[in-house]
C-alpha cells in the first residue's frame, strides 16, 4: 500500500529527475557558493484555511527560511506523519498544492517520507519540510551589518495569517474577509538583491510576529530600534478583530512577508522596488535603528506615547503554523 502510495500520488505529483530514481538519497547537483540548509514542521489546525492549507503552508514556510539569508531554493523534501483514517482526497489535495507551490517558485521536491500511525495518534497530518539553498558569494545578509541609521522596512500588512487562522478555527465572522498571506517570498526577495545593495538583514516575522523577529535582531546586534505605530501597515478587518478579541497584533504570526533592514541611502529605492512587486505592494518604511536603548525595541504608539515591546512569552495563537 505504501508503495502504490508513493507512485500513484506522490510520484505524480512531485515527478522530477532527482525523485523518479526512487534512491534512498536523492543526488543533487552543487552549483557554485555556499550552501543554505533548513528545516521545519508543521501541525496547523485547521488544515484548510483562507488562502492555503498545511501544504502551502509548509513549502512556502522552508523557502521563505532560505530567501531570509539570501538564498536562492533549489530543493525540498517532505515527510509526512498521517492518522489513519485521513480521507485521500484530502491528502492529494495537500499535495497537489505542495506540488504547485513549489512549481510556482521554482523549487523541486526531490525526496520525501510517509509514515501512517494509529487514529489518534496524531491530529490529520503533520509535515516537516527541509530545504537546500545556495547563496551567491557576493552575499552576505548577517544581524552584525546592521548599523545606526539604517532603515527597518516591512513588505506589507501585519496579522493577516494568523487571524485568517484564529477566526476560521473559532467560526468568527466579520464584515471584512480575513485571509492568510502564505506566499513563497524567494522571487521578491532575489528581485531586491539582485537590485540593491544596501540590504543588511532580512527576518519573516512567522510565530511571534513582527514584535519578536525586531526584538531578536535588536538583541543580536546590540543596538536599538525605533518603530511608528502609524506607520506600520494593518488591514482594518486584521486590526479590527485584533481590538475584539483583545490581541496585539505585532505578535501575530505573518507566513507571507519579510522585514529589511537597509541602508539609509538606498531605504527608498528598496521601497520601490518592493512596491513594484505583486507580494510588495503595502511595502513601508516603519522605523529605524539607534543607538539608544540597546538591545531594545521602542514602539512609538498612535497617542505619541513610547513603550517598549518585548519577545512574546508563551503563544497568543497555538498550532498556528
């Protein structure tokens, strides 16, 4: 059953010259630079949701990892842990949609695992993705480059993956839809790379949201940051149901943007260029770097006031990704 498995779905689907071999390691070939290696797994509740599913979610979670050092993704694998009784049509759809994720992007999934366990065991499905990627040698994304001065830029609204999440689970409506923005981000970030040099570091503010990606940076380099309330981009249906169900949104989980932190001489032309970009349209300059209260994020709020925000301890949305 395994095997029919294996060819008459995965195979199918994921069909390329590496995994047609059907080896017990798939061999890849090196191209030039370094190499970018990542992994994650992924448990979402639900498993369908506004603007993806858990397959989605996992190959666009591992290439955008990769795309944060400056990566360009090559190659993935996928394993997957199912509870028996899971429908199959449920799970060629996951699939089908891994397949045209990773399609979309330019990716290959190249080797991959399945294992099933009893009902109850586990909750549908859990997958755990790994990538390769390669980074130019000219390339070099590190929280040591940061500098005072530079400028912290988000490519787009904050919140909308985790409350698309949070609502569907909990049967909330709102007269505005919420859906997620799981998007692999590789494209967009090799279109600003490939154009500008002044990008230090780039972070996918995922679990913890926009709060804690700042605050790890922040700690990392030992200088402070200084954000705008205002400035900061939120859909109203996000920021709306955020205010409901008395949640801060700067900790809400994002699956499809990044943050930069650039030069100050090339801030506004990365600006436009992610602005250019379908995944970039929202882009904007939300603070900068200081060297006051090191180690220390300092949101600026809507009444003028400051406060400093802190890494999230313990989580807002649970199985979120």
């Amino acid at each position: 059953m395994t095997h029919e498995l294996i060819s008459r779905l995965f195979k199918r689907y994921f069909s390329n010259a590496y995994l047609d071999l059907l080896c017990d390691a798939a061999v890849l070939p090196q191209p030039k630079g370094r190499l970018a290696f990542t992994t994650d797994s992924y448990v979402i509740q639900p498993i369908f949701f506004a603007g993806g599913d858990i397959g989605k979610l996992a190959v666009c979670g591992t290439i955008n990892d990769l795309s944060m050092v400056g990566a360009n993704p090559l190659y993935l694998s996928a394993g997957y842990i199912l509870e028996e009784g899971l429908p199959f049509t449920d799970l060629e759809r996951i699939v089908r949609s891994m397949a045209e994720t990773a399609k979309e992007a330019g990716v290959e999934i190249v080797a991959g695992d399945t294992k099933v366990v009893q009902r109850g065991s586990a909750d549908k499905i859990f997958i755990n993705t790994a990538g390769v990627g390669w980074i130019p040698d000219d390339r070099n994304l590190s929280p040591g480059e940061i500098r005072a001065g530079d400028k912290i830029i988000v490519s787009g609204c904050m919140g909308d993956h985790g409350m698309a999440i949070l609502c569907q689970r909990e049967g909330l409506e709102f007269n505005t839809s919420l859906v997620s923005d799981c998007a692999p981000l590789n494209g967009l970030v090799e279109t600003i790379l490939s154009r500008h040099r002044g990008v230090r570091v780039m972070r996918d503010p995922t679990r913890g949201g926009l709060a804690t990606a700042l605050v790890e940076l922040a700690r990392a380099r030992g200088l402070g940051f200084e954000i705008e309330e205002t400035s900061v981009p939120v859909h109203e249906g996000v920021r709306a149901s955020c205010e409901l169900l008395g949640l801060d949104v700067f900790y809400v989980a994002n699956e499809g943007k990044l943050i930069a932190i650039v030069s100050p001489a090339d801030a506004e032309a990365v600006l436009r260029t992610l602005q250019d970009h379908p995944l970039g349209r929202d882009a904007r300059i939300i603070g900068q770097v200081v060297e006051e209260h090191p180690n220390r994020v300092v949101l600026k709020t809507i009444l003028g006031v400051k406060r400093v925000m802190d890494m999230l301890t313990g989580e807002q949305l649970p199985r979120i990704c």
